[in-house]
C-alpha cells in the first residue's frame, strides 16, 4: 500500500485495487472508504506510521458496498474501535452476508473488470461489528462539518462526502479519473447509469477545489471546473 500526502490533513492510501483517503482533525482520524479484504492491518499500520495510535481512527465511511471499498472495514474497526456508516440502502450488504447486486456492465467495461478482479483477494471479508446506517444529508463532525450526499447509480447506497470548510469533496465510484490522462469522468461498473449521470451533476454543481476519486489521481485545486467538464460531456 503507498501513503500519498495530498494536503496538511489528507493522505491517500492506495490498495492494489482502489483507494482510500485518511482526514486528520487534531488526533481523530476519519477514513472514507477502507479497501479490500486483508487491508485492515496495512492500514492501521499506516496510521501509527504518520504518529498516530490507531485508536485514534474515530469512523471508517463507505462510500457504498462494494468489496474494493468495503472489504477491510470489518478487520479495522475490530482493531481501532472506530464507527462504521454506510448509506441504509448499501449498509444491509456490508453486514453481510447477502451480496449486493451487481453492476450493469457496458460490453467494453467486461475485460475491464476481469483486470480488476484479478487483483482482489480471495475469501470473504469480515464484516463490520455494527453499521451505522445513513440517508443523505447528514452533517458529519469531521473537516469542520462533512456533509453526506446520496448519489445513486453506481449502487444504490452510493453517497459522497463534502467539507465546505475545506473545499474537499470524496466522490467514492460516481467520478473516477480516466487512466490514460486523470481527467475525470463519470464512474464504470454501475448498476444504473442514467443515474449515476444525474448524480455526477450534482457533484459538479458543488464548489469543491479538491476531488478525491475512489479510483485515480486526485484533483488537487480547480475541481469544481473539471468536475463540470465531466458532466457536460457525459
């Protein structure tokens, strides 16, 4: 896993599949999203290198259920205590056992997703204790007050995460950036894409200056414009 500084309170934690971003305020930590199964472990690592205690990871929250996001926030919260929340339309599939539905794959995004997989570890991640269940605009105590937004499509519990104060914006899978030169665009894999579309102009009407993708490169400074590029070519 690499540990990529992207602001004075804001690491990008990078997984072989997918990512996770790590907010400090003072000694409380807050994760969105919490990578694959086996995660758990390198991430509390992660944090006692940057000098914190792990107990200091306050809440781990999922952008929406899938394994390359959910899986390892069983095996952390069991081991710093932190809180999980989940939108209450995806949390049901974090608990487990029942698995989600799966995405409405785009014939070119088949051997997209095969590459992807293969890099998944194999078994079945533990779930989460407990799931606090949240529906959309919720103000959460983090970056000076973090407000939660539904953003279906991608799955139906999809939400992301905005910080005002900050500028920040955590799309999770409704934006992610384009591999072959980070320009963002709207998320792959979705269970409705027409959806997942009207989500991205909402984030796109938001006045963030830093996207974190749940796959990609960041945009750090001039998000809101590249995030509206996104949505009128979409």
């Amino acid at each position: 896993m690499d540990v990529i500084p992207l602001l004075p309170r804001l690491h990008l934690l990078r997984f072989p599949v997918g990512q996770a971003y790590l907010w400090r305020d003072g000694d409380e930590l807050t994760l969105i999203d919490a990578g694959t199964l086996g995660s758990g472990r390198a991430t509390a690592d992660a944090v006692t290198a940057l000098g914190h205690d792990p107990r200091d990871l306050r809440r781990i929250v999922l952008t929406h259920f899938h394994e390359d996001h959910a899986g390892g926030a069983g095996e952390l919260a069991a081991l710093t205590g932190a809180e999980v929340l989940a939108h209450e339309r995806d949390a049901p599939f974090v608990r487990g056992p029942v698995p989600g539905p799966p995405p409405r794959f785009e014939e070119w995004e088949l051997p997209l997703h095969a590459a992807a997989a293969r890099h998944l570890p194999e078994g079945e991640p533990v779930p989460p204790a407990s799931v606090t269940e949240l529906s959309g605009g919720e103000m959460l105590d983090f970056g000076g007050g973090a407000r939660v937004l539904h953003v279906p499509g991608h799955t139906d519990g999809s939400i992301a995460l905005f910080l005002p104060a900050e500028g920040v914006l955590f799309t999770g899978d409704t934006v992610a950036a384009a591999p072959a030169d980070g320009t963002p665009m709207p998320g792959v894999f979705n269970l409705d894409r027409a959806r997942l579309l009207a989500s991205v102009r909402t984030l796109a009407d938001l006045t963030a200056d830093v996207a974190c993708f749940g796959h990609g490169d960041p945009v750090v400074g001039g998000a809101a414009a590249a995030l509206r590029r996104a949505a009128a070519t979409a």
